[in-house]
C-alpha cells in the first residue's frame, strides 16, 4: 500500500506541476538545464541519467565500479555497466560518447563516483529520485533518456541497431521513431 500511494502521489504532483518536454533540446540548451539545477547531488544524477540513458529503476542500482571514464579509437566514451530492467538479471555495458559539446557532463558524474558515501552511486529509492527529479528540472526523468536517444540519432549518427543494443530495447521499433526522426531534420 505504501508503494501505491508513492505513486499516485507523484502521479499527482505531475498534474500540478507543468512538464516540460526536451524533445527539441540541443546541447547548449540541455548543458543550461542542468546547469541551473541548485542541487550539487541531483545535478549529477541527471548528468548520469542524460548520458547514460538509463531508466531511473536502472540508475539506482549503478555502483561506483559499474562507470569508467576511456578512450576509444581517439573518442572519449563513458563505460556504464547496468542492469536492464525490461531484462531481469541481464547486465549490459554502455558505451556513452562524449563529444566535445558534451565535455561538461564528464565533471559531475566523476565527482559523485569520487565522493559517494556508498558503493551504490544514487542510494536513494527510485520514487524519490523521480521526484527530486522532477521538481530540480521540471521534466519526468524518462525525458532525459528520450534526449539522448535523440542526440545519440542526431549528434552521433547512431542507427536502429546501435540505439536497440545502447538502450537495451528488444527490437527496433522504438529506435526507428529516433532516427526517422533525426532523417527528417535532415531533410527539411
């Protein structure tokens, strides 16, 4: 009972409050959102959920070992070990590119895997970092993996196989709305 009124409550607090969609965020406007955030500790959780493009459920669950910081082939990449949720017990290893324009991400996220009190990185309930969340940014946390699916599309030039193995879907039709998406912004 008490995880149901977790959830009508901040099914509630959704209601009240407006959500913002960061659908149409490009870097700069996305780096100024989180710049904004007051919260040295959520800061960093939602640099940690933008590049990672983890669930919430997934991010809680991230310890300290699971992220690593490396060069590949001349690129910067940040190394993510999760478990994927829609995968019960499957564990997979993300490799988030970090362009230049996405230097900035790098800091926050080292910084809470420095100073974590604990081994797990977000020790907190998923309800209470979906709320926390919510109120630093005004966007539902699940908008920050919908961005980077985005810009993964956009920025990267990532196609359907790539997205489905990154963001643990199982099949290709929810990569196929990001990089259709990204071909007619090209074409216009």
């Amino acid at each position: 009972m008490h995880f149901e009124h977790n959830i009508y409550t901040m099914i509630d607090y959704q209601k009240k409050t407006m959500l913002r969609d960061p659908e149409n965020f490009d870097y700069e406007t996305i780096k100024l959102e989180i710049e904004s955030i007051t919260s040295t500790k959520i800061k960093q959780i939602v640099c940690l959920l933008y590049a990672s493009g983890a669930r919430v459920s997934e991010l809680i669950k991230i310890k300290k070992t699971d992220i690593n910081l490396q060069m590949i082939n001349k690129k910067q990449y940040l190394i993510i070990r999760h478990e994927v949720l829609k995968k019960r017990g499957k564990t997979q290893y993300v490799q988030a590119p970090v362009s230049l324009q996405e230097q900035w991400l790098i800091e926050p996220i080292q910084s809470l895997v420095k100073n974590s009190p604990t081994d797990t990185l977000v020790p907190l309930h998923r309800a209470t970092v979906y709320r926390k969340v919510l109120k630093a940014t005004g966007i539902n946390p699940h908008g920050f993996r919908k961005l980077r699916a985005t810009h993964l599309s956009k920025y990267h030039g990532f196609r359907e196989a790539q997205l489905v193995k990154f963001f643990g879907w199982q099949d290709f039709r929810p990569a196929s709305v990001y990089v259709k998406a990204n071909l007619e912004d090209i074409a216009y």
